[in-house]
C-alpha cells in the first residue's frame, strides 16, 4: 500500500512540481562536502549525501517503484540529473544503484534480489565493477580470472583492474571464467564477491588527476558460497553484456557534456572570450550538440523504463557523448590561456578547471568499450557490414 | 664551421645530455618541488653554453642562430627538460651581455615576468613605474620559485627585480607538467628601469622555441606510442594492426611532418633575415601548429594506450602533462590564428 502511494506521487505529479521538489530537497539536504567537485568523491566523504538520499528512498530513481526506486518517467530521471547538476551535487558511488541494482531485477533470484536490493538502497553495500584485466580490456571477453567449484562454493583467482572506487568498494561483482574448453565468450559466468574476505587485496592506482579513482582488484583462493553466482553457470556474457548496455546509456547520458558546456562558458566569460563571435559559433555546435544528444538520451531511458532490451544501436549514444565531452573539454583547454596549465582550478573555483575537466574527460573515450571497439560493433551489428 | 655543422653540434652535444626520451625518473622525481627543476643541472647546461646561444659573438656569447636554437630546444622537449631554458634565455635576449657573467654561468637565475593577461604576447601590461616605485603584477611566471630575480617587463623598458627585494611577493600554484607558475606582486619596489633590446622579436623567438620543444614533446609520445601499437595484444593480434589505429597513427605523423617542416622553415627564414611582419606571421604560423599537433598527439597517445594510458604511473602522460602546460605559452593557437591573419592579410595571387 505504502508502495503504490509513493508511486503515485511521482506519477501523477507534474515534471514543474517534481522539479520544484528536487530542487528544495537537495538545496535543503545536501551535506557540507564539496560542490562541482571535478574528481569523483570519495564514500569517507560523500556517504552523508548518499545517507541523505538513501532517508528519502532517492538512491534509485530509475528502479521501479515495488523493489524500492522511485520509477521516475524519462523527462523526470534528466530533471534529477538536471537538478544535480545545477547544484554541483557530488556524483555518489552509483555502481550499486546504477549498474547491480538493474541486472539483480533482470536475472536475480528472488533470494538475490531480497539479499541485496534493500543494502544497495540503505547504503549498506558498496559496489565495485570487476569486468576489466590487464590483457581483458577491450577484447573483454578474455578474462583469465577463474572461479572453480570447490563443494559449495567458488573459489576465485586472478586479477582485476580499472574498477572504479574499488577503494570505498565492500563488494564487487566479476566476470569470472569458469569453463576453459569453449569459446571465450561461452566460458564466463557473473559471481557476486565481498571484498572483506581473505585474500582480496586492492591497490588503488593514481590517475591523470592525481586521482585514485580507479583501482586493481586481486583474487588469491577467495571462497564465496555457491549462490552468490547470478544467473547460470557460464552465462556471464549474456550478463555482461546487459550491464554494458547500461554502461553505455549511462556514459551517454548527457549530465558530463551539459556540466562540461556550463564550465565552457563560465571559463569564456572569465578570460573575455564569451563575446567573441568565432567563440560563439564553437560554443553554440557545441550546445547543439547536447541539445541533441539529450534527446536521443531520452529514448533510451524510455525503452529501458518499459524493460525493453538496449540493443547494440545504444553505442550510437556513448560514442557521440563521449567524443562531445572530450570536444568541449578542448575547447576549455584552447582559450584557457596560461589557466590552461593548472595543476588545480583557477582562482580555486572547481568549475574553472580546463586540464581537469580535459584529463576528466579522457577516459571516457576507453571505458564502457573502448570507442574503436564498439564503432566496430556498430559496423557489424547495426549496419551489417562484413566481417 | 658551416651553419649546418654547428646545428648538428648543438643537437648532438644536446643528445649526448639529454638521451632521447630523457631520464624519466629524474622528471618524475622533480615533479611538484619546491623548484620544479634542478639548479645543479641548470648550471651545468650553462656551462654548455644553452644560456648564450643567442648572445653575438662579439659580446661573448655563440652567435648561434634560431636553427640551432630550435635543434636544441626540440631535444630539451623529447627530453621534457623542466630547467627554463627557454624563459631564461628570453631574459637575456632582452638584457644582453649587460645581463652578467653570473646569470649566462647559471649561477644567477633571472626569469622574464612578462606576461599580465591569459593570453598573447603582450608584455607591456601589469605594472607600472611611477616615482614611488615600480608597482603591479605580473602572471603565470614559470619556475619562478627558482629564480634568483625577475626581469619585469613594461610599457617603457624592463626592471631587474631581486626575488627577496622589499615589496616583493611570489605566490605559486602548480602546473599540469609538474612545475609552477607564479604571481609576482610589486608594491613599490626600487628598481632602475633598463632598456630592452628588440622584446617584439625576442619574445618571437621565444614562442618558436617553445614550438620547437613541442615538437619533441609530441615526437617521443609518438615513438613510445607507435612501440605500444607494436606490443599491446588484444583480440589475439597486435593493436598496431587494426587498420582505424594505422589511420589515426598515420594522420599524426603527418601533422609531426608539417610542424618540423614549419619549424625548420621559421626558424630559417629568422636566420636569413625578414621584416618585422614577417617574422611575426612565420612564428604565428608555427606555433599555431605546434599548440595543435601537440595536443592532438596527446589526447591520441592517451587514447591508443587504452586506460594504463590515464594512469600517472604511466610515462606517457609525463608527454601529454608537458603539451598541456606548454600549448599556450607565448600565445596560444587561437591567439597566433588571429595575430598570423592581422600581419599576413589574405591577397590572391
């Protein structure tokens, strides 16, 4: 009953109302941590604004609304995004929410989902990707790390990379290969891994931004319970695949380009460069281009609202978003001047901060498929081409 | 000896001390100091005679031209050098021998602070030296930490300025390369006004040896990332043999190719001698290729190493931190765009 009230609220309420809504709620709520931070916060400093959310039932707007997410319309998801953009509210550690959380509801258990939904929403569980490898990375589907049943249980060996947050992380899910004999992709099943168990170790590895965003993951005999595998044995790909969909909508969300855009003109205007006409032209593509991107962004939350599979077409969206963050990015850096140079933002404002938004914006280009990779997808699986 | 001897003299003597690709671990170990380089290395790079290249010969110094200064400075650059070099050779580009046996024997570091806005060459803006004293500020001083005192530059001539003089402040933040720029803050200081010799030129012939430096930044990251292409397996072959990275690779050569050419033709026709247009456009020309190709090899060097590329612990975002820091000094591209336009006005033939 409590549930299908709350659906209601946001159902039957306006796009103006809901914004309105979000907007005193995060001007009300959010914690004194920074604002327009262009690193990724740490959990030790950003868990008050995931606590925050988690108190009003926000941590998933996407989820449907009987497993705990707010089941927001596409129009209202981008108000959100809007709305925390706007505020320079920090990214929370989303991989929960964003990338478990829809695959749990897909191919979960009822078990599964009743095990872990409910932590991701409280908090509880904080999430970490173990997809990539050190020679897995755009060949994915060559994973080494392997997971053998031992009785009851899977016992893991082998190495991850790149996850990202890993250091705030106290579960991980991997892609692990548990049938050598088959074809790479037939061989790998999705297991589920707390990462407070003995022999995982994490190093965080420092990024262009002096940034330990990302981190390697090592696996050295860990034993989890035979359930904690999601799906059936050696259909991890399928899995895989599914969340990089996911991946991929969400790299091709339109949130980094548009706060991109917004620091673009705020650094025009602070070196005098707004009222230049050649300026103007660059900005105003490039505004465009968001306009555009936004709209293609809301067809692909609208299939994923009706559960509708996200079909290799969705590169489309990942590459164009992140080549157009990456284009925006340069520009800061073409008319930042000397400030262009800075190891830290200019006149410690976040938002003036040309080499960090241009480092920021790098890797999206590699991750979630490298974009070589997935305009080879394109060729193959969308326009047919040969082989 | 022949111009084309000396070049290669200067080039050699260079690689002989700064190996291609440099020494890396001694890069990284600078990174963030206090300095942001190493005076001991500095000094002995005066020895060599880096600091009086440009200097006639009749006022002691080598008479070398812009094209052995530009070999040199493209192997400052595959080395990615952080000694200022090139700041500290506009200083006494500007001063002359009148700049001291000290300064030109490294043991006396003066830096240009000359630059008051984001961007151009304007070097006139800032300060001003009025009866009570010259009072102002100068930014984005590079390395300044490390200098001993600060040519100031003016409207009317220049101001030699000790770093621990009376109304002097230096405040310094970090640049992406590991150094630093300052912000020189003047609140009276005394200091005797000094005529400058030809600073529209010097300052031309800084921002050509910066092109230049570029050019071997964006070399090596080249090299190292065509050895990646070679090495790297994914999907059972070599990355190097997918044909869009070929492409893309190719592509890059071919902007290395028209900015080395660019570079060599500048710094030629400086040699030879071309009015004052001329010269402006000639440097425009390069530097707007050199801001360009340096960043395009950057972002493609991260790009064709795949994530290890973002890392720090990576040497090859050493390369692309230098590009970024580099691109727009002595004017950005857009900046040259612009001024290469004004001094050359289109005319059909």
């Amino acid at each position: 009953m409590s549930l299908h009230s709350r659906n209601d609220i946001y159902a039957v309420m306006s796009d103006e109302e809901f914004r309105a809504q979000a907007r005193a709620f995060i001007e009300a709520n959010y914690p004194d941590i920074p604002r327009f931070s262009q690193k990724r916060l740490h959990f030790s400093q950003s868990k008050p604004w995931y606590m925050a959310l988690a108190r009003k039932g926000w941590v998933a707007p996407a989820w449907p609304v009987e497993h705990g997410g707010m089941g927001l319309s596409a129009t209202k998801q981008l108000i959100w995004i809007e709305e925390n953009e706007r505020f320079g509210a920090a990214r929370i550690n989303d991989i929960g929410p964003v990338m478990l959380g829809p695959l749990l509801i897909q191919f979960g258990t009822d078990a599964q989902k009743a095990q872990f939904l409910p932590k991701i929403l409280s908090g509880e569980h904080i999430w970490a990707q173990g997809y990539s490898e050190p020679n897995a990375g755009s060949d994915l589907a060559a994973v080494r790390t392997e997971a053998v049943l031992d009785g009851d249980e899977w016992v893991i060996n082998g190495q991850k990379t790149w996850a990202t947050l890993g250091n705030d992380a106290n579960w991980i899910f991997i892609l692990a290969r548990t049938d050598k004999s088959v074809k790479k992709q037939a061989g790998i099943s999705f297991i589920l891994v707390p990462m407070d168990l003995p022999g995982v170790t994490v190093r965080p590895i420092e990024n262009l931004e002096m940034h330990d965003e990302f981190c390697e993951v090592f696996f050295d005999d860990v034993r989890v319970p035979r359930e904690n595998l999601v799906g059936a044995v050696n259909q991890g790909w399928t899995m895989a695949k599914a969340l990089l969909g996911h991946e991929r909508v969400f790299i091709g969300a339109p949130r980094l380009s548009s706060s991109a855009l917004a620091r673009l003109d705020l650094l025009a205007r602070k070196v005098g460069v707004a009222d230049d006409p050649a300026f103007q032209d660059r900005f105003t593509r490039l505004r465009l281009d968001v306009a555009d991107l936004t709209a293609l962004f809301e067809t692909y939350i609208e299939k994923l609202r009706h559960g509708e599979a996200i079909g290799a077409d969705v590169s489309i969206m990942k590459i164009f978003q992140s080549e157009l963050y990456q284009r925006i990015s340069e520009e800061m850096m073409a008319i930042g001047g000397a400030t262009a140079a800075l190891l830290e933002p200019f006149e410690h404002d976040p938002r003036l901060h040309a080499a960090g938004t241009y480092l920021m914006a790098r890797p999206t280009t590699i991750f979630g498929g490298s974009n070589e990779v997935l305009r080879n997808v394109l060729a193959r699986m969308v326009l047919d081409l040969p082989a | 000896m022949t111009d084309l001897a000396e070049i290669e003299m200067i080039r050699d003597s260079a690689r002989a001390f700064v190996p291609p690709g440099g020494d890396l671990v001694r890069i990284r170990g600078l990174r963030f100091g206090e300095a942001g380089f190493d005076p001991a290395i500095y000094r002995q790079m005066a020895e060599m005679g880096w600091l009086m290249l440009r200097l006639p010969e009749e006022e002691g110094g080598l008479g070398l031209g812009m094209r052995a200064y530009c070999a040199l400075a493209a192997v400052l650059g595959a080395g990615l050098v952080p000694e200022p070099l090139i700041h500290a050779n506009l200083a006494v580009r500007l001063l002359g021998a009148g700049v001291g046996d000290a300064v030109l024997a490294g043991t006396r570091i003066v830096l240009p602070a000359w630059q008051a806005g984001f961007d151009g060459l304007d070097l006139a803006a800032g300060v001003t030296g009025a009866a009570g004293g010259l009072s102002g500020e100068k930014r984005f001083v590079y390395q300044a930490a490390g200098a001993d005192a600060f040519l100031v530059t003016g409207a009317e001539g220049g101001w030699l300025v000790e770093a621990g003089a009376e109304g002097v402040s230096l405040e310094c933040e970090g640049t992406q390369d590991g150094g630093h720029f300052g912000s020189l803050r003047l609140a009276g200081v005394s200091a005797e006004r000094i005529d400058l010799i030809d600073p529209a030129a010097a300052l031309d012939e800084a921002a050509l040896a910066t092109s230049a430096y570029l050019l071997g930044v964006a070399e090596t990251a080249f090299e190292m990332t065509l050895d990646y292409l070679r090495v790297r397996k994914q999907f059972d072959k070599p990355i190097g043999s997918f044909q869009s990275l070929q492409h893309r690779a190719t592509d890059l050569k071919m902007q290395l190719a028209l900015l080395r050419a660019g570079v060599d033709m500048a710094a030629g026709a400086l040699d030879a001698g071309v009015d004052d247009a001329r010269r402006s456009a000639l440097v425009s020309q390069v530097k707007v290729r050199a801001a360009d190709t340096a960043m395009l090899v950057a972002r493609e060097a991260v790009q064709m190493h795949g994530a290890i590329g973002f890392t720090d612990e990576h040497d090859v975002g050493l390369f692309v931190r230098k590009a970024m820091t580099l691109a727009n000094q002595f004017g950005s591209a857009a900046f040259h765009r612009r001024r290469f336009a004004a001094m050359q006005p289109y005319a059909a033939a």
